[in-house]
C-alpha cells in the first residue's frame, strides 16, 4: 500500500479540518459516501492540519484546531478497551468541530466479548457493574413494582442491603420497596442509622448492587440549589448561570 499524502477536507459533527492523511487514514474515514470523516481516523499531528472551519463560528481559520484527548484505558467490553477518547476543538470559540474514540484489543486474535457499558450511547446491554447508567435492576424493578405493587421478589432481593450515599457514608439499611401515599412514587423505605424509619425517593437510587447507591440525595438538592449539571460547580443559590461553564441552571 502507498503513503503518499493528500490534502483531504475531513468533516466533523460540528465543522471540518483540511489535513494531509495517508491512504490508510483516508480508507478509515471513508463511512461510504463522497465525504471524509474524522471520527473514524483520530488523532493527527497538528502539522498534518492545515485549516479548520467551525460550523459556531461559520468561518475557515488557518491552522490546527486545539485537539484535547485523554487516555483513560478503560475496559468497555470483554477484550476491548477504550484507549483514547478526544475532541477537535474550535480555537476561537471552543465549540466542538469533532469527537473521537480509539479502540483496541488487547488480544488481537480474540473475539470482542459482551459490552460493559460506560455511559448511555456505549452500550445498551445492562449490567450490575455501570456506575453512570442505571443498572439493569434499576430499571426494571420500578416497572415490576408498579404493574405488581408488593412484588416480593424485588423486595426481598434487596432488603438488608446497605444504603450508602454520595459521599460513601451509610445511611441506613433497606427495610422495603414502598409506595408513598401523597406521591404515589416509589420509594425505598429504609432503617436509618440511629434506628428510625426513612424514606428515600427511587429516583434517588443510582445504582442498586451488594449496596444501594444514591446519587443525588434529597437533602444535597436542597442544600446546593445552584450546583451546576454540567461541571458540579457550586454556584449561589440565587444563580440562573453556571459561573464555571456557563450553564442555565
Ligand atoms: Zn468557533
Ligand atoms: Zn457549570
């Protein structure tokens, strides 16, 4: 195969980057249709990048786009492991001109095995191990329970089971699965610390497991009103923005 280069256009979600690519690269960015993508090739060296257009700023600049990427090493699924995730980034306006993510599998000859989801988009097969999504009890318990309200075995499967929050400090100790009378939410109904009954919204839950994991504890909500969804940056209560990011709240 030959490596002569060729300044092709390779395009992004967001813009696109004219860049000198190998047959190779070319081949990998080719998804099919007349245009080149940049997903599918990755990283290339900023002296490969000779312009970049930003659809944010709807304008052509001379050179490379910033490129941020990190190396998180991740195993995604049974032989496969997420070894660089990236972005081309607008210089002027930091919008994002393309993503994108580099596999590889450790045993070259082996078979990909069945996917260990890291966020929604990776995967859709369920798993008792994500930390991010709902595991697969989490979303089917509330639907059993609510078609069959006091399904024992949902209840049964997770009672005694320790209920920990956020911040790794035990709350207590799961009594029941409940429904609550003014809401008619479900909730989990728990033995706190210090002996007395408590409840806990299920929307609450953020991963059931050898623990109940919470994610965003009622009172945290409360307390930090102007905590930013984006970033987590805490911002006064009386915020309508994101100081850090910029973020409505
Ligand atoms: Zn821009
Ligand atoms: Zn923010």
């Amino acid at each position: 195969m030959s490596s002569e280069l060729r300044l092709k256009k390779l395009r992004g979600s967001g813009g696109y980057i004219m860049a000198t690519v190998t047959d190779e690269q070319q081949m990998k960015g080719n998804l099919g249709g007349p245009d080149l993508f940049l997903a599918p090739i990755g990283r290339l060296n900023d002296d490969k990048i000779t312009k970049h257009f930003c659809n944010t700023c709807e304008k052509e600049f001379e050179g490379p786009p910033k490129i941020e990427f990190e190396n998180p090493n991740e195993e995604v699924a049974e032989n496969l492991v997420l070894a660089e995730r990236g972005q081309y980034i607008c210089k002027v306006c930091n919008a994002s001109i393309a993503e994108y993510r580099e596999f590889k599998k450790p045993n070259e000859e082996g078979e990909i095995g069945s996917a260990k989801p890291l966020n929604a988009n990776a995967s859709t097969a369920p798993t008792v191990e994500v930390v991010t999504a709902p595991t697969v009890e989490v979303v089917t318990a509330p639907t059993v329970e609510v078609t069959q309200p006091g399904s024992a075995a949902l209840v049964s499967s997770i009672e005694g089971r320790a209920v920990i929050d956020e911040n790794a400090n035990k709350v207590g100790i799961v009594k029941q699965v409940g429904i609550d009378a003014s809401t008619q939410s479900m909730v989990l109904v728990i033995t706190k610390n210090d002996g007395t009954e408590g409840s806990i919204p299920w929307v609450s839950i953020k991963k059931v497991g050898e623990v109940i994991l919470l994610g965003k504890p009622e009172e945290e909500v409360a307390v930090q009103s102007g905590k930013c969804s984006e970033c987590g940056f805490v911002n006064k209560d009386e915020s309508k923005f994101c100081e850090d990011c910029g973020t409505k709240i």
